[in-house]
C-alpha cells in the first residue's frame, strides 16, 4: 500500500508513572485513553546544534556540520478535571506532578505512536514542562505540556 496521510487525533501518547516503573499512562486523545479527549494539538520539534567548519578554502562559502540534535513534543488541549472529585486527568496529572520534580528526578519515560505503528517511539528519559493554561469567559480551560527528550529515542513493541 503507498503511504497516505493520517490524523493527527488518531496518534498516541503516554506517561510514564514516576511512582511505578513500567507503568504508562495515556493521554486522551480522540482514539487514546478513555473518555473524552482532553489533547487536540500537538507538535513535534526538532533542535540542532552545528559547528562553524568554514575555512579560508572555503571561497567565502558557510560550511557548518551537525554537531547535536533535540526534540520535544507540545501536547496542548483542554484541561480535563472530575468535576464531582476535583481529581485531574490521570496522565494531566502525572505530567504536572512531574513538571515539579528536580534534578535527576525531573526525567521519566515517555512514548508515543501514529496510527497502525507497531512500535512505540520511546524515550526513557524526559522532561515535562508545563505551558500556559487558562481561557476566556466564553472558553473552556486549555492545558499544554512540553516534552523533550533527554539522550537518544527508542522503540518498543507496541500491543
């Protein structure tokens, strides 16, 4: 089959439970997690870090070479809280209790996978980064994260 395009709301992201190795949560999403989804846009960035190599041979022309590379994902939507319990999504919620933690203890796993993938793209050790919530009078409350990868990706068998 050739390669044809996908929704964005159908990929998959998850947590890892600080608390218990091993254990990942979803973020809800329109085909992940349960219930409603909270996560409607996310963005995949990329970072590099190059070394000038020009010379006078170079004839007056750049030469650069790729010395580091990052990555970060933004998960941004709506900010999902049990209205009768006031408890937060559960991976909402492990990501802000992570967004807290310091030092070493700032990086736990994360994964994530477009649809029919068959394998996780991991990265065992990231950090969390809470972005801007809130709204307006006539608005629901919004929620983003910012994930970024912390040595090199992964993959894992995906069920």
């Amino acid at each position: 089959m050739a390669p044809q395009k996908y929704n964005a709301r159908d990929c998959f992201f998850e947590i890892e439970d600080f608390l218990s190795p091993g254990t990942w949560t979803a973020f809800r999403t329109a085909s992940a997690g349960s219930g409603v989804g909270g996560i409607n846009t996310f963005s995949r960035s990329f970072e590099y870090e190059a070394v000038d190599t020009t010379t006078f041979g170079s004839q007056g022309r750049a030469e650069t070479e790729n010395m580091q590379e990052g990555m970060s994902i933004t998960l941004e939507g709506f900010r999902l809280k049990d209205p009768s319990t006031g408890a937060l999504d559960p991976a909402m919620a492990l990501a802000e209790a992570q967004a807290a933690r310091l030092g070493a203890d700032s990086q736990c796993g994360f994964r994530f996978a477009a649809p029919g993938d068959t394998t996780w793209e991991v990265w065992a050790d990231a950090t969390f980064q809470l972005g801007d919530q809130g709204g307006g009078n006539n608005d629901k409350a919004t929620w983003s994260v910012t994930v970024t990868r912390s040595g090199p990706s992964t993959t894992a068998a995906k069920p």
